[in-house]
C-alpha cells in the first residue's frame, strides 16, 4: 500500500481540525503535560520569581526547571519556568 507524501496545507488542515475537535470536548489540543509560564523582569526579580516557583512548586514533586532564558539588551531576564500541573 502506497501512501501519498503530505503536503503543508495537508498536515495544517489536520492539525487545524484536531484542535477544533479538542475545543469541543473541552481538553487541550496538546499532548503536553508541561504547564510553562514565562517572565521578562530585571535581574533580581527574575531570581525572586524563580526562587518563589521552586518553593511552591518543589522539583522532586512537580519536576520544576527552568526551561529557557536569556539576558535581554536592556539587562532584563526572559525565562521559561516549567513544571508539572499537579504533583501525584
């Protein structure tokens, strides 16, 4: 059996009908467990609000990380705190 390769608009159509179809039933349109929050704050904000997420939200329970970040030119932290929703 022969399949034909996907073509762009192909896979956008489906993804496109996969999300509605999630909307309807009322769960997320991705598979990804991860909840991530982003911040942009200058740099000592930024080390309050990661040290606040690991305190909340403990790695051995939730498996809190960073995920990304980077220093911005005006001297301001972006980053990517990701965890798990809830801890079992």
């Amino acid at each position: 059996m022969s399949r034909q390769p996907l073509r762009p608009v192909d896979v956008a159509r489906r993804l496109s009908q996969r999300g509605a179809e999630a909307a309807r039933s009322g769960r997320s349109a991705s598979n990804d467990a991860w909840k991530r929050e982003t911040f942009t704050l200058p740099r000592e904000e930024a080390r309050e609000k990661a040290r606040e997420a690991f305190s909340r939200f403990p790695k051995a329970a939730y498996m809190t990380e960073i995920e990304w970040w980077r220093e911005l030119d005006d001297g301001r932290i972006e980053f990517t705190i990701r965890r798990l929703p809830t801890a079992d």
